[in-house]
C-alpha cells in the first residue's frame, strides 16, 4: 500500500494568484512558508525557513484567491506531486509542489492578513511561552467576510 498525504501549516509569502486552464477551469497558486527552530551541538538556536508552493483546483481555487492573503495563515491537505517542462532554452526543469485537497483558513487580524497577530498559546506546565506576548487578545474580534453572492456548503473548502 501507498500513501502521498501532506499537511502543512504556513503563512502566504503573496496572494494567491487565480488562471484557468484552456479549458476554463480555475486554478489558483501560492506559496506557503514553514519554520523549524531548533538548538544546535553548541546549544545555539537555529531557525530554516522552507518555502512550498501550493496548486488549488476548481471553486476550491475561485474561493482561495478571493479570501486568502500575503500572511495570513493556512491549513493545506493534499498530496505531493513532481511536474516537468522545458524552459525557453530547451532544458528540462523539475517542479515539486503540493497539489491541495483541502484548505483551511487560519486567523486573520482586524488589519487584514499581513502581520497577522495570532500566536500559539502555551499547552502545558513545560511551555515556556510569554502568555502576554504569544496569546492572541481576548477582546480581538474575528473579521467579518461580505459575500456578494450565494455560497453553498458543499462549495466551502472545510
């Protein structure tokens, strides 16, 4: 048995950008970005960033790029996948990216999803997190989305 299953929480790098295939269906493409912190040999803490880019299908696509935004925080399921072309000089190019399944939305701020001011709060009496400084506000309201037109629920993306 196989599996390509792949869940990945990051923040948008940029807006995702919205095309459609020759055929007319939409697809919509971003990139989420990852960190890993960790303490080296010397005790020393290390910070990697990974970039990942993401390809959205359908109305799942339609729904991304109209309310997902550069920093704002997100939920991805899908699987891997590898594509090859040839760039402009004849040389073949390979691309990994996640193909999404699903896309969950994370919190924005009242700002908009730049700078998005959600932090992870301490789980356990282990965690060492400043509560003042990592807990998103109590009093914080979560933004409202205007919707022009009529959504159905099996079009949502959760």
């Amino acid at each position: 048995m196989n599996l390509n299953k792949v869940f990945i929480l990051g923040r948008l790098t940029g807006d995702p950008q919205l095309r459609s295939t020759k055929s007319g269906s939409p697809v919509a493409v971003f990139s989420l970005a990852t960190n890993r912190v960790w303490n080296d040999k010397n005790n020393q803490k290390q910070e990697e960033v990974e970039y990942h880019n993401i390809v959205v299908w359908g109305r799942q696509a339609e729904i991304v790029s109209k309310f997902l935004l550069k920093g704002q925080l997100a939920l991805v399921e899908g699987r891997m996948s590898t594509r090859s072309y040839e760039d402009k000089q004849g040389v073949k190019k390979y691309v990994t990216e996640i193909v999404a399944e699903r896309v969950q939305f994370g919190p924005k701020s009242a700002g908009g999803g730049q700078g998005s001011s959600f932090k992870p709060q301490a789980s356990g009496p282990g965690d060492s997190m400043d509560s003042s400084e990592n807990q998103m506000s109590a009093t914080e309201e979560i933004p409202t989305i205007n919707i022009d037109e009529e959504i159905k629920a099996e079009d949502l993306p959760f």
